[in-house]
C-alpha cells in the first residue's frame, strides 16, 4: 500500500484553534495530524489559558 506523499504545494491545512490563521502540515505532525489544533507552543498556552477556569 502506498503511503500518502505530500509535495509543499498540496500539504493539509488546518486552521489554528487559538489565533484562527491557517497552519500547514509538518513533518513532526506526521503521526498526530488529527490531534493537532494549534500554530505553534504559544498558540497552545494561549489556548489553554483562555480555557482555564477562573
């Protein structure tokens, strides 16, 4: 079975949960794209303490 093969003109966007700019597909994503939802660290910090209680 053939692997999926992405060139830089068609890799996968998602946009980011935190800030709402689009992100592409990186390779350290590889095994966890679906889980993905945030840009960068920073995004994810963010992300977290909007959602923090309090």
């Amino acid at each position: 079975m053939p692997e999926k093969r992405y060139t830089k003109s068609n890799l996968p966007e998602k946009i980011c949960a935190a800030c709402g700019r689009p992100f592409a597909w990186r390779k350290k994503w590889e095994r966890d794209w679906d889980n993905v939802k945030t840009c960068s660290e920073r995004c994810k910090g963010d992300l977290r303490r909007k959602n923090r209680p309090g």
